[in-house]
C-alpha cells in the first residue's frame, strides 16, 4: 500500500533517573515538613487572615508523603527482588 509514514519527531532514549521515585517523594516530605514548621509558627497570623487551613494542607501532605513512601520502599524492595511486574 505504500510507504510507512515517516515520523519527524524522535523522541530519545533518556534513562529514567529515579525508577521507584524515593527521592522525589522524600523531597516532598522534607519539604511539606518545613511548611509545616512553618505553617504552625505562623498559625495566629494565618487564623486571623482566614487561612488557619494551611497548616492542615501541610500536616496532610506530610503524611500522605509517609504513605507513598512505604510504597516506593515497598516498590523499590520488589525490584531488588526480580517480582517486577509493572505495579
């Protein structure tokens, strides 16, 4: 039927850096602990502007990055493993 189409844009082979994505999530950690450091010093400030909820946002994110991080420990111990299959 003719010729296969021809593709201008290649994308190229880039190595992953992070493969289970520890260190991204600790960075989030480290990070939404400081906010929250931060967020609980300033709390009278931010209860009088109507933004007492930030400090919540921060604690949530906080612990929400403690549960991803089980799961790339989890992840990253299944790997090591050779019981890879795509989770």
């Amino acid at each position: 039927m003719g010729d296969p189409p021809r593709h201008f844009l290649v994308q190229a082979p880039v190595p992953v850096m992070d493969v289970d994505g520890f260190n991204v999530t600790t960075i989030g950690i480290v990070l939404f602990a400081i906010a929250s450091v931060l967020a609980g010093v300033f709390y009278p400030r931010l209860e009088e502007a109507g933004n007492g909820w930030w400090l919540w946002v921060c604690v949530s994110g906080f612990g929400l990055g403690l549960i991803g991080l089980a799961y790339c420990l989890h992840r990253r111990s299944r790997r090591r493993a050779g019981r890879w299959d795509r989770d």
